[in-house]
C-alpha cells in the first residue's frame, strides 16, 4: 500500500532545465510532442538539440518555453 507522498515522488517531472534527451528517455510520449514543435523550430527539435536544455530549446528556437513544458507535461500523463 502506498500512499500519496510515494506516488508524487514517482510522478513525472518535467522541467525547463532537462535536456531533450532527458525528456524522451523517460517520457516516449515526448518525441510525438516536439515533433508536433518542430514547424515551429523550423527544424526537427531532437536531432539538432537533443542535449540542450527545454530552456535553451526555447530560446534557440524562439519558442514559449511554458507551453512547450505543458504539452510535454499533458503527454508524459502528468496534467
């Protein structure tokens, strides 16, 4: 039996400062989701910054660093 402190430790995490890789490893939802960014980049998010930042995403690509974490958080099951 477990209870809701266990399960919040175990729930996704996603933030600003996780590389893209971080994010796709443990989140396979993900790739769907910056494919779904890459129009926006201009050009596909996780072959040319896999090991940048969310944070540093969004800047190089100018892109709303809030909404990209949300819609990875949606798809990871988190919101």
């Amino acid at each position: 039996m477990t209870d809701k402190s266990e399960k919040r430790s175990s729930a996704c995490i996603i933030e600003p400062g996780m590389t893209v890789l971080d994010v796709v490893s443990k989140y396979s939802a993900a790739q769907e989701v910056f494919k779904r960014w890459d129009d926006r980049a201009g050009e596909c998010i996780c072959c040319n910054a896999l090991f940048e930042s969310l944070d540093a995403v969004a800047e190089k690509y100018n892109l709303d660093l809030s909404a990209l974490v949300q819609d990875l958080k949606k798809a990871a099951g988190r919101l």
